[in-house]
C-alpha cells in the first residue's frame, strides 16, 4: 500500500472531475492509499462531494488548454473522470467538447511534462453488449453506434483516439471501462435517479432489457490500482452484476420495503410512449423521463464481462446487495426519497 511510504515520497494526482460521483470516490481512495490529490473542478460547482478531504482544489475548465497546463504542474499521474453523461438531446455538442476535445486537450498538455500514467475513465458500453451467458468484452466491436446519441459516440471516439496515442506515440495511459455503477454520494443524482423512481413509484413497469450494475467503491479502486498495475495501452471492463430490470427492480423494492413494479413494458410501446414525451419536451424545453434511445436501450441486455480487470488489476466486486443498500440509505439521508 502506499501509505507506507514516506511524506517525501508521496506521489500527487490530479483528478479530473473530482466532484462528481465517481471522481468523490477515487480521490477518497487516493487519500486512503496515501497520494497527495489535486482535484480539478468545474469553475462554480459545489465542492460538497468532497466535504472533510484533505485536498487540493484546482478551479478551472478543461475547454481552456492553459488551466488544463496550470493543473499540471508537479502531478506525477492523471486521473480522468469528467465527462457529459447527457443522452438528451440526442445530438449534443457539448458532448463532443467535454468527453473528446477536453481529452485531446488534456492529452496536449500532458505531452509537456513528466506525468507518469494516465487512467481515463471510459464506458463499458464503448464495447459491444452481450448476453448472460456471452457478455460483452473488450474484444467485443462497438454496437451502441445504433442508439444515435452523441455521448456513447464521443466517449468511443476518445477511447479510439488514446489507444492509437498510446500505440504510436507511446502515450501512458490505461482506459477503465465502467458499466452503471451504485454507491453513495450521487449527488447530482445520475444513475440513482433510476433506483429512487423505482422507491418512489414513478416506474410503471419493467423493460425486457437489463444492465450490468457495479460499485462505484469498486470502480474508484480499480482506477487507483490501475496506476501502478494497468498495463499501458490497454481497456479494462470494470463492471459486477448482470441482472434483468425485473431482478433489479425486485431487488430495490425488497431493500426499500416498496412494491416494484410488476408490469413487463415491450419495446415497441416503450419507444412510442417516448415519443410522445419528446414531443411535449421539445414544446415545452423540459427534459423527457424517458427518451427513444433510452426506451432502445433498456429493451436490450447490456451485461459485461470483468474477467480481465479481475486477473490482471485484481479488481473485487462488491454484491450488488450491499451496493444498492448503500445508495438507499444514501439517497434516504440526504432527502432524495422524501
């Protein structure tokens, strides 16, 4: 562990992100393994994610190559976790500023100094999905093209970009793959948003699809030991349990002490029914409780493989149980069930 090592010796991190729901989690691992942190973040964004950590805070916009070089400075490794997570509207620019011209921004200025190893936190969906029985790895061709939204398609093309950048000009960095990911301190909330509609009774029914559901904890070590064991160039799949939306939801009334809903919804009626609330969203400028591609998405089994991360990162899967229960409690204390 490096706690062990000397305050001379301490390495420093910059993470990108750090306030968000992954990035909280990585720079308190960071802490607990004894790096020092510089936590870049988003000019007039709360710090409250990261309330009673010993860090350093960096203000700025990875948009601006000079802050991004300012960050930089005396940072032995790079974390990257921002991103635009947006799937409405579809087609969003902003989603190709953040997620692929703040990497290739980032990457720039990383060819200027010494830094040791970049981890960027990609998306498992930027590989194909599979089945339970077959699912998805890192061999796995790109098949989430078909959705048509810009933020899956801006997070491949920054993957594709780093790897030839690692291929051909010996760039060091390592890409995390995570797939929907649970834990506390969701603050925005992102993915919680499904498990506290479910709570509180805002789901009609269940589509015939199902996820790959993982710990954010998990996730947020395998980064952090990725910076010493990752291997340079290569993508890892870091995901936990592959569950049906019907299992899921079961799992989450039975944790919260609500009904689930028991109704199965197809997906020919679940893209209709977003149509027509795209079309009053589009009237009304309000973003749409479910989209086209999200009705899409969610009649297809998005399930993944963490077989390589398990064997060469040593990454551990926390029970999906345990997961779920601490996003509960989480979105309970801060008044998200209320």
């Amino acid at each position: 562990m490096r706690n062990e090592e000397s305050e001379v010796e301490k390495m420093r991190v910059l993470v990108t992100g750090a306030n968000g729901f992954l990035g909280s989690h990585i720079v308190r691992t960071l802490l607990q393994d004894g790096y020092d942190v510089r936590a870049f973040i988003l000019e007039n964004t709360s710090e409250e994610p990261l309330k009673g950590l010993n860090y350093e805070v960096f203000k700025g916009n990875l948009l601006h190559p000079s802050d991004i070089e300012k960050a930089l400075e005396s940072c032995d490794y790079v974390i990257h976790t921002a991103a635009i997570t947006d799937v409405w509207p579809s087609k969003n620019a902003l989603s190709w500023k953040i997620n692929y011209d703040a990497v290739k921004n980032l990457i720039a200025a990383i060819k200027k100094y010494p830094v040791k190893k970049i981890i960027h936190i990609g998306t498992a969906n930027s590989f194909g999905f599979g089945t339970l029985i077959q699912p998805g790895t890192e061999e796995k061709e790109y098949n989430c093209g078909r959705y048509g939204l810009d933020y899956m398609n801006s997070k491949k093309a920054a993957q594709d970009f780093l790897l030839v950048e690692a291929q051909e000009n010996g760039l060091p960095v390592v890409i995390l793959n995570p797939t929907f990911m649970i834990g506390e301190n969701d603050s925005k909330p992102g993915p919680g948003e499904m498990i506290i509609s479910v709570i509180t009774g805002k789901v009609p029914g269940y589509a015939s699809g199902g996820r790959c559901f993982s710990a954010v904890k998990d996730v947020a070590k395998a980064a952090v030991v990725a910076l010493e064991k990752g291997r340079v160039g290569e993508c890892y799949i870091t995901g936990g349990t592959n569950l049906c939306y019907q299992d899921f939801f079961g799992m989450i009334g039975k944790i919260a002490n609500v009904k689930p809903p028991k109704m199965k919804v197809s997906t020919f009626f679940a893209i209709i029914f977003a149509a027509i609330l795209e079309f009053f969203a589009s009237v009304g400028k309000k973003k749409p409780k479910l989209t086209i591609p999200m009705a899409k998405i969610s009649g297809d089994g998005h399930y993944y493989s963490s077989e390589k991360a398990i064997r060469e990162l040593g990454y551990t899967q926390t029970s999906l149980e345990t997961a779920l229960t601490e996003a509960i409690v989480w979105y309970k204390d801060h008044g998200y069930l209320n």
